[in-house]
C-alpha cells in the first residue's frame, strides 16, 4: 500500500511548451518494471523527444528515456522501451477523437510521484509556427523587464 502522501514532481518537458499550445491536460498512470520505478525515483527519466500513440483502443508513449538502474542487472529493461498509459477508455476514445483534428498531438508534459505512484501528465497540444515562438519569447522577456523596472523603482 502507499504509504506516502503527496506529489513530488520527477521532471518536466519544457521544450513541450515551448513548442507547443497545451489544449487540455490529464493525469495517467504508466505501466513500468520495478527497477524502472527506482530509476525514476533516483531522478535518470528524460521526456525531451517523447510522443504518445494510440493502438487497438490503448495509448502508449515513446521516446521516453528511463535510464537503467544501476543494481538492477538482469532485470534491467530497454531505456526507449513503449509503455502503456493507463487510462478509462472513454478517456483515450476522447483524445483519440481529438487528435483526428489537424495539427494535434498528445505529449508528455511531466512525470511525477501521487502518493508513491508513478503519474504523467500529458497534454492535448497543437504545434507553434515560428512566429508563434518568437511571439512567446518577446512576451517573457518584456515581462522579464517590467519586473526588473519594478525592483529597480522600488529601492
């Protein structure tokens, strides 16, 4: 039984933000190996390349690294093995009707720890242009500025 209580976040997927528009967001579990479950918790996951896809009513995620733990020998499994996410099926039958529409994708946002199970968080994205990015980026650094204006007429 789970024993801890609360969430502890793994990682993140920043280049998800950056390029892509997150829609909608939903939690899944994810079906892993034990040595895979202490490799998380030693902190040796990247999300940087990973997608998710959908076969015979089931969603899986790729391009998810887990590196091998370091004690766990022969019962070490592929670090870019596939592994299934755990949904309701009314769930993936919704994001999969989603992702019919042009230009969306389901990504891996971040992994974390929910009372000592391993949870993702995927999100329904649309992909950015360019100039969406650039976008993003003058809009950061001009709040970046106004902060700095603010701190600096505050002393």
């Amino acid at each position: 039984m789970p024993s801890k209580q609360g969430t502890k976040q793994v990682t993140a997927n920043k280049k998800a933000y950056h390029d892509y528009f997150v829609e909608e967001k939903w939690e899944a579990g994810i079906e892993l190996s034990g040595t895979e479950v202490k490799s998380i918790r030693a902190g040796t996951i990247n999300l940087k390349d990973s997608y998710c896809t959908f076969k015979d009513g089931e969603i899986f995620v790729r391009g998810m690294h887990i590196s091998p733990y370091e004690q766990g020998n022969i019962f070490n499994k592929d670090p870019m093995r596939v592994r299934r996410l755990l949904l309701h099926k009314k769930e993936i039958l919704s994001l999969y009707g989603k992702t019919k529409q042009d230009g969306y994708s389901v990504i891996p946002l971040c992994v974390y720890f929910r009372n000592s199970r391993v949870k993702v968080e995927i999100g329904l994205c649309k992909g950015k242009k360019l100039y969406d990015k650039r976008a993003s980026i003058a809009k950061r650094d001009a709040a970046r500025e106004m902060d700095r204006a603010l701190k600096s007429r505050d002393r």
